[in-house]
C-alpha cells in the first residue's frame, strides 16, 4: 500500500509539472469568457461592477478601470468571478440589510434590485459566452485547416461484431445515422462512439442502391494515443484509406459557423447521454474526470500541438458553460432556478432559504469534486 501511494505521488508530481501551463493556459481562457460574458450584459443592464478576477483568494496584480471596477488575477488560479455591487460575496449571495439601506441612486446600481430579467441575462450570459467561445474556436479551425472527409466506406466487417450482425457487407458506405448526413468515417466513428447501447438507423449505400441497416454498438475499452482508456461504442467496421482518397475542402465563414455551432451541439447532446447512462446504470462513473484531469489531458493536448490544445478549449468551454447551467444552487443555473421560482410566486425566495440552498449546493459541489479528484488520481497512478 505504501508503495502504491509512493507511486502515485511520484506520478502526478511528475506529470503536474509539464501539464501546469497548458493546464493554466487552457482554463484561464475559458474562465476569462464567461466571466466577461456575466460582466458585459452586466454593463449593458447598469449594473456596478465591482471586481472581475481571474482566480481566488489574495490578488497577485490588478488594476482600476475608468467605471471602478477592480480587474485582478488573484493567487489560487482555479475559476473566476465577476462582484457586483450589492453583493456580499463572490458567489452573489446579498445582504438584505445592506440592500434595505441602500439610496435610490444606488439601487440604480445595484444587482438584487433589477428585475429578473436582467438579472436572469446577466446569470445565463457566463455559460452563453463558453458556447460561443466554443463555436468560434470550432469555426476558426474548420476555417483555417479545412473540412477533412474520407468516405465513410466499410473495408472490413468484424466477426461476431455489431454491425455484422446488422448484415453490412465489404464495400457499403454510410451515408446517414439516424437522419444525419455523414460526410466521413469520422463523422460516423463520433456518431457510433456515443452510442453504445442505442440502436442506430444507418443509410447505406450498396450497388447503387440504399439499403436500411439498424446495428446497435458494442461498449468495448480503447485506448488512445496517450494511453487512457475509454469506454465506447464501436460498430465492429474496418477503414483501410487509398492513396489520393483522403481530402480536405475549404469552407466559407458561413459553413464554418455552421461546424461550430454543430461541434457545440454535438458535445452537449453527448454530455447529456453519458449522464443518462450513469442513470440508468449503463455509464461508468469513474470516467468522471476533476481539475487533475483536465490538467494532465492540456498536458498531452500541449504535446501533441497547439492545434490540439485550441481544441480542448474549446471543448472545454462547452462543458463548463454546460455544468454551469444544472439547477444547483451556487452555479449559475441554481441562480436561474430562484428566479424562476420568484416568478412563480411573485418575490424573492427568503434569505434564509437561499442560504440554505446555496450551502446544499457547496456540499454537493464539493462532493463532486472529490470524487473526481480520486478517479483522476487512481487514473494517473495505473498509468
């Protein structure tokens, strides 16, 4: 046992140190847009921002702006947070007595006595400015490297595998999953690799003609180029590329939108069927990655190039403006949640209930992180 912690340490001291920077560099972005998003709609309301950080705990560097606000980097630099003015912490929660005291000149300014509308606009703004973040960095790939496609043909049928069992056959090529257009063996490798489990409608062409297939995908373990594993749904297809057969086409900034806003799509809808498969008991919750996590794949995203990195920017922005919007008090969404109910019932929740929500949501908030704290340390250990 003693050896084993040795090891571990031994691993993840080693590893943290070459995946600090890309780790640093890949949050800080993706903390620095949603924070300006909650800042700029907040600007756009009237609102007073006091302070707009990047990290917590004591400022390291900061400035003062022409409106007042405080814009610092601060010395723990995990998250971010945007303080308005009537707020008494940096997670918004208010002080009704410091509300009730305030003048009419600075109610004006004030965050708690907006109306919900704003108050929900500026909230939703965060998680909005990760899926935006997301899209652009999307569109900008496909614009500078192109569209790649391959066709999505079958070289090969396994033995006993899902889709032999669906009857394909050597030469078939995929044209449509379930209503969707593939355009390549990638589009379809994405599309099966979610879908374990479920079964697909596939389109093939065959001789000329379209054929009906339904295969549902196997759950098998792969690892990838990096050496982790991961739990997929694989088809049981072969690819073999011919020579002048892989192409790469320019697109214009309108498709390229088109890719980013369907890449954000496509991450949120994947998000949403793992955790429906930890639900119903399919899903594996150890995949549930934390801030190590994260830190050793920018590591091996860094390593691999900065296109990989951009990359996981991107897909990290999606899922932290995702995570933000569940109904938990102390994220974003839990924010939308009370004021969905002070809709609901004309005013505010009491101070007293919002407090407890908001302890509720720490404890669950935390438990999630030590749970995935200790799945990434057993994941980088065993490596």
């Amino acid at each position: 046992m003693i050896d084993f912690f040795v090891h571990s340490f031994n691993t993840l001291s080693h590893g943290l140190l070459g995946y600090a920077v890309p780790f640093l560099f890949v949050l800080t972005i993706v903390v620095f847009f949603h924070e300006l998003g909650h800042f700029l709609v907040a600007r756009w309301a009237g609102v007073r921002v006091l302070t707009f950080s990047l990290g917590f705990g004591p400022e390291l560097v900061g400035f003062n702006d022409r409106h007042g606000t405080r814009w610092k980097i601060s010395a723990i630099p995990l998250g971010g947070y945007v303080k308005f003015f009537g707020d008494e912490s940096e997670a918004s929660t208010p002080s009704a007595e410091t509300l009730a005291a305030m003048t009419a000149e600075e109610r004006a300014g004030s965050f708690h006595h907006k109306k919900v509308g704003p108050r929900a606009a500026i909230v939703a703004a965060g998680p909005i400015a990760n899926f935006i973040l997301g899209a652009l960095i999307f569109a900008g790939m496909a614009l500078y490297y192109g569209k790649p496609s391959t066709i999505a043909r079958v070289d090969g049928v396994v033995a006993d595998g899902a889709a032999a069992a669906a009857g394909f056959k050597i030469g078939d090529i995929v044209v449509q999953i379930d209503g969707k257009p593939i355009e390549s063996f990638a589009d379809m490798q994405r599309i099966v690799a979610m879908n374990a489990g479920s079964a697909l409608a596939f389109q093939v062409k065959r001789d000329g003609a379209i054929v009906s297939l339904t295969a549902t995908p196997a759950l098998l373990e792969r690892k990838d180029p990096f050496g982790n594993s991961h739990r997929l749904g694989v088809l049981g297809v072969e690819h073999k590329s011919q020579a002048g057969e892989a192409s790469t086409a320019p697109v214009g900034v309108g498709e390229a939108l088109k890719i980013g806003v369907e890449q954000v799509w496509f991450i949120i809808t994947s998000t949403f069927k793992f955790l429906g498969s930890l639900f119903v008991g399919n899903g594996n919750p150890n995949e549930v990655s934390g801030v190590l996590g994260i830190a050793k794949m920018s590591g091996q995203a860094a390593s691999a190039g900065f296109q990989f990195v951009i990359n996981l920017c991107a897909v990290l922005s999606v899922s932290i403006g995702l995570l933000n919007l569940f109904p938990i008090p102390l994220l974003d969404g839990g924010h939308l949640m009370f004021y969905a109910a002070e809709v609901v019932r004309g005013r505010p929740l009491s101070e007293r209930t919002q407090e407890m929500g908001f302890r509720i949501g720490l404890g669950l908030v935390l438990m999630l992180m030590v749970f995935a704290t200790y799945n990434d340390i057993l994941r980088m250990a065993a490596s």
